[in-house]
C-alpha cells in the first residue's frame, strides 16, 4: 500500500524503516541551510538573529526600493538570458555534431567540451579574465555573456545528446531525400525531437548563469555587478537582512526552474508513452 514493498520479514521492516529515517535526515540536513533563512527575511530587526523580534516586509521593500539591488537583479536577468540563448545554440549544435561525428578522438573532443563542468571554478575564472583582458572585454556584459556562455554551454550539451541517443538520423536523411533544405529538416524533423532536452539544458545553463558568482568577481566592472556578486559584497562589507531577501529571491527562482523542469519530464515520459 502507500508505495511501501511487501514486507514479510522483521528484518526487511527494519531495512525499510531505516532506510526511510536516513533519507528523511538526509533531506532534512540539506534543507536545513534554505529553511534557516527563510525566516529571518521576514524579521522586522535590523541584526540576524533569532528569535525573530517580529515579523515584517521591510527587507523585501529596502530590495525593491534600493537602485543597487535592482540593478544587481537586471544584470543577472540580462546576462543569464543572453547566455542561456547563446549555449543553447552552441549546445544544440556540439551535441548534433557529436552525435553524428565517428572518430577515435570523440571522447576527447567531448571532454573538452564538458571540462568547465569538471575544472575548479576560480580556474576557469582566471583562464577567462587572461583571455578576455587584453581584448578589452573585462569590465562589459559582453565579456561576462560570453564567459557564462561557456560555463553554461555543456549544461545544454549534455541533455540534447542524451536526447540524441534515441534519435534516428535516418529521419533527418529522409528529409533532406525529400528536398527539404538542412535548416527546415533541424526545423521540422530534429527540433520537435529533441525539443524536451534542449529546454532541460536551458534551464540549467539559466540557472548556471544566474547563481554564479566567481567569474563575475574577475571580470565584472562596477555597472555588471550581478545578484549573487552584491550578495557576496553585502556579506563581506556590510550584513544587512536585505541580504536575506534577496536569498529567497535566488531560492525562488531556483524552485521555479525546477518545478519546470519537472513537469518538462513528465511531459517527455507521456510523450513516449503516447508513442510507445
């Protein structure tokens, strides 16, 4: 009943129960840091501390309110859009490629490809900052779009190419058989085909941009400074509860994306119930 398997043995219960406690401990223990903060958004004190004195919106308000904030947010909705549609283009293009190229240096290739997933962060960030400064595009969006661009593209790479491994190229080569031209055969052909892990990679290159924090230390100027990059000043120079706010701000997006990308799940498996 209530998804539990049948039990027959005491010591299958208590394998079932343990296993129950320590997930239940392992979620709690994740949890904990997000549920923490919560709270102390809404206290009407100026001091992060509990007990809350009171309850209040003053801290969301001080967000809305402060041009700094706002600016913050602006920045990191323009530049995580930006380069949510460059890595879709670059992803879905790597992935296709990939798919279809066969040589004994397509591992390598792919490794390449994935390696801002695997390397340190503050390399990446540094290997960046050399290679944009002398080219004059530290300190502009266009140098931070481009390296989110690359930090998020294999987020993209990775969900279409497992999309791909069910598609059936002789579709495409069907098309094109057919007369259709390479773009409207990827138009109407591959696209709706691959559509559900293009808009998983798509979330999470969104959600890549969006949260990070140490490229934008290197190489943003004082008119790029993202959401999570005034969070990380307002620690260091000054803790406000505004911080708070703007923390369940970031919270909240990030349980939006994945509901989202949830129900796009749910959505692929009917699909291929429907076609199975």
């Amino acid at each position: 009943m209530n998804g539990a398997p049948s039990l027959r043995t005491p010591s299958q219960r208590i394998a079932w129960t343990t296993t129950i406690v320590a997930s239940t401990l392992v979620f709690f223990f994740l949890m904990a840091p997000i549920l923490a903060i919560m709270p102390l958004s809404f206290s009407s004190g100026s001091y992060l501390t509990y007990p809350l004195p009171g309850l209040s919106l003053r801290w969301y308000e001080d967000f809305i309110g402060s041009p700094r904030w706002m600016m913050s947010l602006k920045n990191s909705m323009i530049i995580g859009v930006a380069a949510t549609v460059l890595s879709m283009v670059l992803g879905t293009l790597a992935a296709l490629g990939l798919a279809q190229w066969k040589s004994k240096f397509k591992p390598l290739v792919l490794a390449v490809v994935l390696s801002p997933v695997v390397v340190p962060g503050v390399i990446t960030a540094v290997g960046l900052y050399f290679f944009f400064a002398p080219i004059g595009l530290t300190g502009s969006y266009l140098g931070l779009i481009l390296a989110h661009t690359a930090l998020a593209t294999p987020f993209v790479v990775i969900p279409v190419s497992a999309t791909l491994q069910s598609f059936d190229m002789n579709l495409a080569r069907a098309a094109a058989s057919l007369g259709a031209s390479p773009l409207y055969a990827f138009r109407r052909v591959i696209l709706p085909l691959i559509l559900p892990g293009l808009a998983s990679g798509a979330l999470f290159a969104f959600a890549t941009s969006f949260d990070e924090v140490i490229i934008v230390l290197f190489m943003a100027g004082p008119e790029q400074r993202t959401l999570p990059r005034e969070m990380f000043s307002g620690m260091r120079e000054n803790i406000s509860p505004t911080i708070t706010a703007a923390a369940v701000i970031l919270t909240t997006v990030s349980v939006i994306l994945l509901a989202t990308l949830e129900g796009l799940r749910r959505r692929n498996e009917r699909l291929k119930g429907n076609s199975a």
